[in-house]
C-alpha cells in the first residue's frame, strides 16, 4: 500500500505515506496541486472490495467514517460539516474485467480523498477496510436445486461451474466465482427446472424432426427440445417448402398409441385421444390450430390385431392447420401397454 497527494509544503515532514503508516502523531498534509485541486490518493497494489475508510484528522477520532456500497463510498457519517467538504471515492488504476458485483462493497485498487471546500487536507491517518475474504460454505440463498463443482466450501476467488440436482436441468448462466464468503453468478443467476416426469405408458422417439427449425438455431430451435423432459426449451418451426409446419416423432417400434399431450408450458396442455380411427378427439388449449395423425411409416404390417382406443403407428405427427411457426415445449406419446406386435 503507497499513499500520493497532489502536493505538499514538506515532504519529509508531511508526505503522504504518513497518512498510512499507523501513527496517529505523524500526518500528511495536503495543499493544491498544480491543477489547483487538493487530494490524498492512497493505491492498495491489488484490486480489494473496499468496506469502509476511516480518516483520522484528530488524536480522537475517526473524524470520518465512509462506507461503501456495490456503486460507491459515498455513505459519510461522524462530522456533518466535514463529510460535505470532502468527497472520497474507490476506483481502478489497474485495467480490470468485470467484477460479479458484491453487496456491501465497492472494487477498486485506489482510494481517493478529495477536498471540494478547503483549501488543506490533514490527515493523521487513513484506514482501509476491506471486505474479508472469506471461504464459501454456502450456496447462494435465492437459488434453488444448484450444485457447485467444486463442492463447497471453496476458498476465496474459486471459479465455480454450476449444475443442478438430479431430475433438474438448469436453464440459467452456469458459472460463478467464490467472492467474499458469497457465490456469485458470473454471467447469469442459474435456473434449476424440475424435469418433466413420464408418465405410465409414455414411449421415448428414437428420432424427432420438424419442418424447418427458426434460425436454424438447432440449440436454441431444434426438434430435440420438444422430447428433452425440459419444461423451459422447446421446438421451434416454421413452414418447409409446401408451406406447412409440422412436428413428427418416430416411435422405436408400432406401438398402439392411446393418447398424446402437447405441453405449451407445464400448466398448460392439449391431449389427443385415440379411438381405434384416430386420434382427433382434442380436449384442452388451441385444438382447432392443429391434427395429430398416428400412422405406420417406412414398414409393411399386414393383419396387426385391432385393439380398442388406440391406433397402431409407429409415427406421431402434429400438423399446423393454418399457416405460421409453432413452439412445442414437450410432447408425450402414451401407449397402451401390454400391447405388443
Ligand atoms: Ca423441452
């Protein structure tokens, strides 16, 4: 830790550094610089969440107290009349990346005093106090089902990957830095979703695809989304060549299909039922917009035994009726079980 002013009458007797040098009988004292301001700048070598800074202009001080926010250091107490004569403020001398901000603190490598209405500063000394780099025990209070890797604790500055509990898939920022005792979110807060549970009878597709994925972002669009027990990613489609959208699942094998759910969130849903025709019986939000047709595709099979309320198909389309995109959050095939071909 050094200490600079923007000039004084003596250096020797005066300078800066015994602003910092932990004796209450020795001071700086600071006049105008050049430019005609007058500051004590004190420079911390490394970058530190600064808490609070303490000027002892007295033998019985502190004189001032300020103490730091995320955004500044401008909360000053002890001295009405002096805290309006003086400004003080955290900053970087050195270039620095983003910093995950921290509640109760202000990052910075440089402290600096300033008087706005007098013409000196005395300083017997100048406290710095830092945030305590404390390790992370715990999680992050206001996120739900995150684990960390590597596992808390973790020391100061750990970076942090962050996943989910089982049967959650997180659909948040996935890295976080261990900072002051806190676990702090390096791109965006983690979101763990509780995964979609299948349901008794649901069948897995062997393979999924959709008229034309928007963007072509297949991460973001593709088919894969609508099948990945994941309530927050979905499919996105728009129209091919024809001019239709649809969605079309291949089952692994001809199953009889009893019934299909369209989830367009978790609460809200559409279900096809399956007759021995058909499945165009469609109870729930948005039915008119689309058919779902289950049929057999790629095979021959003559003489499959006919079985009540379902259809036998090895492919479950869904088609748009009208023109224009459609999201698909999750679709759920459920076959009638103990029904074999
Ligand atoms: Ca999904």
């Amino acid at each position: 830790m050094t200490a600079e002013q923007s000039a004084t009458p003596d250096e020797a007797g005066q300078g800066a550094s015994l602003a910092i040098d932990l004796n209450l009988e020795t001071y700086s004292l600071t006049i105008p610089g050049p430019d005609g301001t007058i500051w004590l700048k004190v420079l911390l070598g490394k970058i530190h969440c600064v808490d609070q800074v303490i000027w002892y202009n007295s033998f019985d001080g502190p004189d001032l107290t300020w103490t730091c926010s995320e955004n500044d250091c401008s909360d000053c107490i002890e001295d009405p009349l002096f805290c309006h004569s003086h400004t003080l403020t955290v900053s970087y001398e050195q270039a620095v990346s983003d910093l995950p901000p921290v509640a109760g603190c202000k990052y910075g490598d440089a402290v600096k005093l300033v008087s706005v209405s007098r013409d000196i500063i005395m300083t017997r000394e100048i406290v710095i106090i830092g945030k305590q780099e404390d390790d992370c025990t715990k999680m992050n209070s206001t996120w739900s089902k995150v684990v960390t890797v590597p596992v808390l604790p973790v020391i100061h500055g750990t970076t942090l990957t962050l996943n989910c509990d089982t049967d959650y898939t997180n659909n948040g920022g996935n890295t976080a830095t261990c900072l002051y005792g806190q676990v702090v979110s390096t791109n965006q807060d983690p979101y763990c979703r509780e995964m979609r549970r299948k349901l008794v009878g649901e069948t897995t597709p062997s393979s999924v695809e959709h008229s034309c994925t928007v963007d072509r972002d297949e991460t973001k669009n593709g088919p894969e989304n609508a099948v990945d027990l994941n309530y927050v990613s979905r499919s996105y489609t728009g129209p091919d060549s024809d001019g239709t959208s649809w969605f079309q699942a291949t089952l692994d094998k001809v199953h009889c299909v009893d019934f299909v759910i369209i989830f367009d969130t978790e609460e809200f849903a559409r279900t096809w039922r399956c007759s021995e025709k058909d499945c165009s019986v469609c109870g729930g939000d948005k039915c008119n917009d689309y058919t779902l047709t289950v049929s057999i595709q790629g095979q021959i099979l003559s003489d499959l035994p006919l079985v009540s309320d379902c259809v036998n198909g090895n492919t479950v389309k869904l088609e748009k009726t009208n023109i224009g995109q459609f999201y698909l959050f999750e679709i759920a095939i459920i076959v009638k079980i103990g029904v074999t071909f």
